[in-house]
C-alpha cells in the first residue's frame, strides 16, 4: 500500500539522519529533535508523530550483532501485526512479529527501541 511505501521511506530518511549524526558525533542521536535537525525534519517528524520505536545513542561499534542483524527502529505495531524495521545497516525490512522478537532478544543487551 501506498501508506507502507511511505513508511518504508520515513524509516529510510531516520536511517539516512541517523548515520549522518554518527558521523559527526561518533554516536547516534539521543532523542528526536537531534535525529530532526540531522535529516529529513517531515519524514522524521512523521515517524515520531506514529509512536515509532528506536534505539538512541547507540555507537555502531557497540551493535555486537553486526549493523545488518540490529533493529534500530519499528512502527508500534509492527511488533504484533509485522511490518518494516529499519536496521542499522540503514536498510528497511518487511519483517514477520516472532523473528523480529528474536532480533529483539539477541540485542537486548545492547539496546532494544523505546
């Protein structure tokens, strides 16, 4: 549908934000506003405005289960219903709600979206 290609899209721009503020930061954003002022502020805003879930602050080199295995980000309801996942990698997923349970419990040490 047109509404997850463009969730799809504000999860990718949270990606795109995020890796820029590592860039200069040498960590990712520790709230909103500074993922905000780092991006896309429309797409970002609208992914906030959604309730979506994500992981602040984290240091890439701290993400122990390799970028392209770490869940970054979700839409609430993805957690029961299924849907995209942005991972660290800064790529976005379709993913079903138990193998995204897994994902969850394999970072759990190191940070899982709030």
């Amino acid at each position: 549908s047109s509404e997850s290609s463009q969730t799809n899209a504000q999860l990718v721009a949270l990606g795109k934000a995020y890796h820029s503020f590592h860039l200069t930061n040498k960590k990712g954003p520790a709230s909103w506003d500074e993922a905000i002022s780092s991006g896309d502020s429309a797409a970002i805003s609208a992914l906030r405005d959604q309730g979506c879930l994500v992981v602040w602050g984290i240091r890439f080199r701290d993400a122990t289960v390799g970028a392209s295995n770490f869940v970054l980000a979700y839409p609430p309801a993805t957690l029961e219903k299924g849907g995209p996942v942005l991972l660290l990698d800064g790529s976005v997923l379709q993913a079903k709600p138990e193998p995204l349970k897994e994902l969850l419990k394999s970072q759990a040490e190191i940070g899982v979206p709030e």
